[in-house]
C-alpha cells in the first residue's frame, strides 16, 4: 500500500468524506440504534466546528486521492458531548472506508489528531464510542486512551456510548 498522508480535509471533500462516515457506520450495522444519526455523520465540521482530518493513498499534493479515511477534532464549546472545559477536547466521526479497514489508516488518523489537539493546547482528549465498536476500542487502548465511566452517556434510549480519555501535556 502506499503511504498514507493525513491533512486537513478541502472544503470540496466533506461531502465524500461525509458519505463514507455512513458508509463504514452502516457496514458493521452501526447506525440500527440511531438512524438519524446518519445526518450528523454527513455534515459533522461542515459548519466550520472543529477540524476535520483525511487519511489519503499517495503523496497528498493531487486531487484525485481515494480518501480512505477521517476523523475530527472538536474543541470544547458550549454543545459538546463529552467535553466540559476549554482545556479538553474530542475526537469526533472516526471512520475508515470498509476497504481499507486493517492497514493502519485508523492509527494514522488517531496519531494525527492527537498530534492536533496537543499543539491547540489541549490537556484532555475525549471520546464516546459504541460497545459494539471493538476495533476501534483497541486502537484507543493501544494508543493510551483509557476509559472514562463517569462520561458515559446515552443519546437515544438503547443505546449507551462509552468514554474515553487521553490525558496530553505534562
């Protein structure tokens, strides 16, 4: 595989990589908890919240790279989910397309945005995630992420996202 390049996601590409959030959520049944959850996965950092990031084959300088790949980082504001301080950040929408699942594109990705939100003076990463997501679990355990309880939290009825946290900085 060729080397996977992680930049900031082009204006011109949020609605591909909106469509392949839904498509990865929907290829391990995902989104049957939350259906409606499927628009929040098309538009999340469409409004300019956050900073969205994409995984590509290749050199990153063309514009016909597949994207296989992104995630967000969201900054503490006034709706986030997880985060309650300026200091404390989330990870938002990681998914990888269903072809590239198993080459490393997630852990690129995770690397990137912890990398981001280190240097916008971030103390704290958060996440929530599914308890049917395990690949993505392991990830966030490999990488030093632990889990939060006291964070969980329920955006539907039936379904309960589980927390996690990256302590960053000294």
């Amino acid at each position: 595989m060729p080397d996977v390049i992680v930049r900031p996601a082009r204006r011109a590409e949020l609605a591909a990589v909106g469509e392949l959030r839904v498509a990865a959520y929907q290829a391990q049944n995902l989104l049957s908890a939350n259906p409606p959850y499927a628009n929040t996965l098309r538009t999340l950092g469409a409004d300019g919240q956050g900073e969205v990031l994409v995984a590509l084959d290749g050199d990153g300088d063309g514009d016909c790279e597949e994207i296989l790949g992104s995630i967000m980082l969201d900054p503490w504001h006034v709706r986030s989910e997880i985060a309650r301080a300026p200091d404390e950040a989330e990870i938002r929408g990681l998914a990888v397309a269903p072809a590239a699942q198993g080459r490393g594109v997630g852990a690129n990705l995770v690397r990137a945005v912890i990398d981001r939100a280190a240097a916008r003076g971030a103390r704290r990463l958060l996440l929530s995630t599914q308890p049917a997501m395990t690949a993505a679990q392991r990830l966030y355990l490999a990488t030093g992420f632990t889990r939060l309880p006291d964070r969980d939290w329920s955006p539907t009825p039936g379904l309960t996202l589980l927390a996690f946290s990256l302590p960053l900085g000294d």
